[in-house]
C-alpha cells in the first residue's frame, strides 16, 4: 500500500468518524434543549411528575426503550426511519432526563458531565487508536450490562443505597469500555465495507455511543449526587 492509498484512507475513516460523532453530537444537543426546556420553561410539570404522576416517566420510559429497539432495527436494515427515530428517541430522552436531573443540585450535575465528558473522548481515543482486539471484552461487557439492569430492576424493589453505589460503578466501569470498543467497532466496519457504508451503520452506531454516554452520565450522577 503507497503513501497515498493511506492517506486516502486516513482521510476516509477520519471522515466517517466524523459523520457517526456528527450524529452523536445532534441527539445530545436535542435532549440537552428539550433538558433546559422542561427544567426552566416547563418547571411545573416535573414537579407535577415527580411528586404525583410518576406514571408518566414509567410510560415515557417504556416508550424510549420501543424506540431504541425500532431505531436500532431500522438502522441494521439501512432504512431511511431510523434517523427520525434516533432524534425522536433523544427528544423523548430528554423529557426523561430533565425528571432525574430535578432530582439533582446543579455542582452534582456538572461534576458529573465534565467527567462523563474527559471519559468518553478519553476511552473514544483509546478505542480508535488501540492495536489490541476489543471484542472480547466487548462481548463481556455486553453480558454484564444485562445483569446490571436486572440488578437496577432488582433495587428498585430494594431500595438499597449501597446496592446503588456498586450499581453505580459497575456502570461506569461498563460503559467506559462499550466507549472503547463501540469506537474501535467504526473503524472495522470501515475496513470490513472497504469503505462503502451505508448510512444505516452510522445511526446504528451513533445510536450506540449515545447511550454509552448517557448512562456514563448517569452513572457518575448517582455517585457525584449521594448526598443531593
């Protein structure tokens, strides 16, 4: 391969990072207005949720987790539905964070992003540049997420503080390396559609590395927040 087929392809997978982070960074940007909106203009109907209608952020819950799985299905069939499913799914999001986020002072919620933050790009970095074969470890955390939201379940029910915290970080232990390997995972894809992929792939994964970076966040949350 000569200098410039590398570049070539340097150029290439730099530029499909970008379209998947693109992606990322609108679905973020949408639950992060439609957060501020109901946290200020909207305050009164997170009270009215928290205190009295909780029903309503078990159905919007429900909700976001038909859409994920649709969202994800439409992707892996390069559907053109599944872009407006992934921005709906964030919008709905959104909604659903605002109530947690009420819950929580604003030093807490801030502490937890701006770390949520350095390690999503830190593991980001890890995942894109490491020679080192992560499926394994991914297949690993992709089980222990399944035990992770039986044991959430499971609390609920329980209702145990410290329970949370192993919870918590377990979470972030998790999720910081789905980050890692999600990542890595762009780069295969890649290298596997020698370049040709379809617009389908990019949402999936998007989809993807924004819930890693959400429940990062909320993750760190739970534990910046014991005291809130």
């Amino acid at each position: 391969m000569n200098n410039h087929t590398v570049i070539q392809d340097t150029a290439g997978i730099n530029a499909f990072y970008a379209k998947i982070y693109s992606l990322v960074g609108v679905g973020l940007g949408i639950s992060a207005v439609v957060s501020a909106l109901m946290l200020t203009m909207f305050q009164s109907v997170i009270v009215s949720v928290i205190m009295g209608a909780s029903w309503i952020y078990y159905l919007a819950i429900a909700a976001e987790l038909v859409l994920v799985f649709a969202a994800s299905g439409m992707a892996l069939k390069n559907s053109p539905m599944a872009l407006p499913l992934f921005l709906v799914y964030s919008a709905l999001n959104g909604f659903t964070l605002s109530v947690v986020l009420a819950l929580y002072t604003q030093s807490s919620v801030l502490s937890a992003f701006v770390t949520a933050s350095a390690m999503f790009f830190a593991m980001a970095f890890v995942g894109k540049v490491t020679k080192k074969d992560l499926s394994g470890m991914g297949r690993a955390l992709r089980a222990a997420l399944f035990g992770l939201i039986i044991a959430s379940v499971v609390n609920i029910f329980l209702g145990s503080g410290s329970f949370d915290f192993l919870i918590s970080i377990a979470g972030v232990i998790i999720f910081s390396g789905l980050i890692a390997w999600d990542n890595q995972k762009i780069r295969y894809v890649y290298e596997q559609t020698n370049g040709q992929v379809e617009n389908g792939w990019a949402i999936s994964m998007a989809l993807n590395l924004y819930l890693d970076f959400i429940n990062l966040f909320l993750s760190l949350l739970r534990l910046f927040g014991r005291n809130d």
